[in-house]
C-alpha cells in the first residue's frame, strides 16, 4: 500500500511537472485557433464585398472616364476636323474640275488648297494632343485618315502636272472623307450612353449626307469642265442625290430639338428647293455630249453657288449636332464620374466600418466569452482532476463515506456546444469516481470478510486459553 501510494504521488507529481504546460498550450492553441476561425469567417465576406465594390466602381468610373475621353475626342478633333473635311470637300471639286478641263485657272484650286493645309494643321495638332488616352478603335480609326492626308501632297503633284486621271483623284478624295467619316461613326457608336450614340450617329449620317452632295456637285463639276455628261457618270449621279435625300430625310428625326427645326428651316429655304430643282432637272435629262444643254434652268455660276450654300448649311448642322450631342455626352461623363467617386468613397467607408466593427465584434466574442468561458473550464477540470479526485480517493482509502455528487458537482455552463462539453467532462469524472468508490466499497467489504474469516479458528484457542487462565487465577 505504501508503495502504491508512493508510486502515485510520484506519478501525480510528474503530471504538476509535464502534464500542466502541454495542458495549457492546447488551451492557448485551441482559443488563437477559434479566434483565427471566427475572424476568418468575419474576414472572408467582407473581403468578397471589397471586391465587389471594387469591381463595380472601377466599371462606373471607367464608363465616365470613356465618355468623356470620347467626348473630348469629338470636340477636340471631330468638330474642328470637320470645317478640314468640308474644304477637301471643296478642293475635290476644284480638282475634278480642273482635270476635266485643263485650261481653266489653277489659282483657285491653289487657295483653296492653301485653306484646307491650314485647317489640316489645326486638326492633326488637336488630335496630337487629345487622342493620347482614346480608345484604341478611335486611334486606329485616326491613323487610318491621317495615312490618307499623308498621300494628299503625292497627289496634288500629279494634279498639277496634269498626269493624274480624273476618276482616280475622285475615288482618291472619296476614300479620305470615307476614313473621316468612318472615324466620326466610331465615335459615335462606341459610346456606352444609348441617347448620346444616338445623337452622335444622327451627326455622322449628316456628314455623310452632306459627303455624298458634294459627290453629286463634283460629278456635275466635271461633267461641265469636259462638256459631257457619260451614261456611267449620270447613273452614279442619280444615286448619289437619292442617297443624300434619303439619308437626310432618315436622320431628321434623330436630330436634336435644336437642330432638327434648323434643318426643317434649310429644307424649307429657296437655296434647297432651287438645288432639288436643278437636280431634278440634271436627272430628267439624261446623259448629254458636246456641252450643256440650253434646257436646263440654271448656269454653271448658279450651279456653284447652290451646291456651296447648301453644303455649307449641311456642314454647319453637322458641327451643331455634333456640338450638342459631344456637350451632353461630356456632361454625362463628368457625372458619372463624380457619382462614381462620392459612391465608392460612401461605399469604401461603410465597407471598411463594417469590417472594422465585425473584426471588433468577434474578437469581444472569442476574448470576452468563448475564451473566457473555455479557460474556467479549463481551471474547474484541472481542479476537479488535480484536486478534488485525488482528495477523494484518499479518503476512499480511509475508508471515509465518499458522496461523488457533492464532491463532483455540475457546473453550468449553458446550453451551447461549450456546454455540452462540460457535461460529457462532468459525466466522465463522475463515471471514474463513482467507479472508484465502489471499488473501494467492495475492497472494503472483501477486506471485512477476509478478517472475519481469519478470526472464525482463533475463537475455541481463545476459549481455551480463557478457560485454562481462569482456574488457575485465584
């Protein structure tokens, strides 16, 4: 027994000394463990809004910053490019002119020149310097016209030098206006505001319209400059006036308020209706050779100045609407861009208290209750072994009357999963003890019986001496 005891105590005591530090460091493991998880678990949402609102408020600024880096690019580049393009508009004629008949003066193609390099001027230092954060389509688009406008000194050579034939310098004039206006769709249709696509497209088919007229007069320019007008040339002159009518008549609708009752005014004019007289005029003759012919209502002089006046009106109501649409495309731009700036910085710091008080949250959550509660537990178990047990299986041992519920008692520790545990833990030492005392109950008992049994032989000896002692005293 001593040695059991002994062995005990020594076995009690290696526990004090290497059980207690591996106990605690799980404890201490076990609760930086549980804070990790729950402020994980805080962490993870909030991570996956900031992304969230990271995603949505670039997109909203990159909506703002493309609006109004197109705007920018039409008010910048377009509308200044387009008073460029209507004087190539004008120089194409001149020059189809010129070819057609060799004679006439060089020295009006030559100013008219003069005024279209100094426009060209101002449209490629514009777009230098405001094109450098467009979009790629607009880029690619400007570089497209720019290698047109590179070629145009090599063909004003061979104009000069009468080498150039006449439907070449047309086709040639015609492919840079087409890059121009091929630049003002994608212009347009790239913005991701449907209206002011819209009212930017509205503004490209006016162009075009006013394009496909000056095509018509340059036809009819050379047609008086050669003193024939060729069956080829007069098909493609009908087509060219029923595309402009009916291209202006589709976009009229589209126009801005503004600039719709301007264009009904132009429509309404006398220039327009004498231009629509000598063009009906032009068409209902036909074809015609060795000069022009003495039916038609108009000279030659007259003919310059309707198709002048009117392409200035239809360049003019090209810039208005490109004018307003590109104002309230940048309107819309700067809007978005600041509602996109005030939103995400209010989202941004909504987000970031959140996370903030989330974080603060859990952690009051893990230090001030779970850890808590998970270290009394701890203390009440080690007590409960480290104490209370040993205590009460040394009085089991001194035979003393042992109650496991008092010794033992239930502690409350809620009703969660921290609970539970301390109900499992509470049953199982309860389980131990109670088998120890009735181990130390049936120890007894069979200790009891054993010394009754040893003491049954020793009553007739005990007798015996009883009775010999009891005579011979006195």
């Amino acid at each position: 027994m001593a040695h059991e005891q002994a062995d005990r105590e020594s076995r009690h005591r290696d526990s004090d000394e290497h059980g207690q530090p591996t106990a605690s460091n799980p404890r201490r493991g076990q609760q930086q463990s549980i804070k990790r998880r729950v402020i994980r678990l805080v962490l993870i949402p909030s991570v996956v809004a900031l992304v969230m609102w990271l995603v949505a408020s670039g997109y909203l600024i990159f909506q703002g910053f493309y609006n109004r880096e197109v705007a920018n690019s039409v008010r910048q580049v377009s509308i200044p490019a387009v008073s460029a393009l209507a004087s190539l508009q004008q120089e194409r004629r001149l020059s189809v002119a010129y070819l057609a008949q060799p004679s006439r003066d060089l020295q009006k193609l030559l100013d008219r020149r003069q005024q279209t390099d100094q426009r060209i001027a101002a449209m490629r230092s514009a777009a230098d310097s405001a094109l450098g954060n467009a979009p790629q389509s607009i880029a690619t688009q400007w570089r497209t016209l720019a290698g047109h406008l590179d070629e145009l000194p090599g063909v004003r050579s061979t104009i000069d030098a009468r080498s150039a034939d006449q439907q070449g310098v047309y086709d040639f004039y015609n492919d840079l206006l087409d890059a121009a206006t091929g630049l003002f769709d994608t212009q347009a249709r790239i913005v991701p505001d449907v209206t002011a696509a819209q009212g930017g497209i509205a503004a490209t088919e006016t162009f075009r319209a006013s394009d496909l007229m000056s095509r018509a007069g340059s036809k009819i320019d050379g047609a008086f400059g050669s003193r024939s007008f060729g069956q080829q040339d007069y098909l493609e002159f009908v087509s060219l006036v029923g595309a402009y009518h009916a291209g202006l008549a589709n976009v009229a609708p589209h126009l801005q308020a503004d600039v719709r009752r301007r264009h009904e005014g132009i429509t309404a004019g006398s220039p327009w209706k004498q231009l629509v007289a000598a063009e009906n005029a032009l068409i209902a003759g036909g074809p015609w050779r060795d000069g022009m012919p003495r039916a038609l209502p108009f000279t030659r002089a007259e003919w310059d100045t309707l198709t002048q006046q009117v392409s200035d009106d239809l360049i003019n109501l090209t810039v208005e609407q490109a004018d307003k649409v590109s104002a309230e495309t940048l309107r819309t731009g700067n809007g978005q861009l600041l509602t996109a700036s005030l939103g995400s910085l209010l989202a941004l710091s909504v987000a970031v208290a959140a996370i903030l008080w989330a974080i603060r949250q859990s952690r009051i959550l893990v230090d001030r209750a779970l850890s808590v509660r998970l270290a009394q537990l701890g203390r009440d178990a080690a007590a409960m072994v480290d104490e209370r047990l040993p205590a009460m299986m040394e009085r089991l041992r001194r035979r003393e009357k042992v109650d496991v519920a008092v010794e033992l008692p239930m502690q409350d520790y809620g009703s969660d999963e921290i609970g539970q545990v301390a109900q499992v833990i509470n049953r199982s030492l309860q389980a131990a003890a109670g088998a120890a005392v009735d181990e130390a109950k049936t120890r007894a008992a069979g200790v009891a019986m054993l010394m009754g049994v040893a003491r049954r032989p020793q009553r007739p000896l005990q007798r015996g001496l009883e009775g010999h002692r009891g005579p011979a005293d006195p």
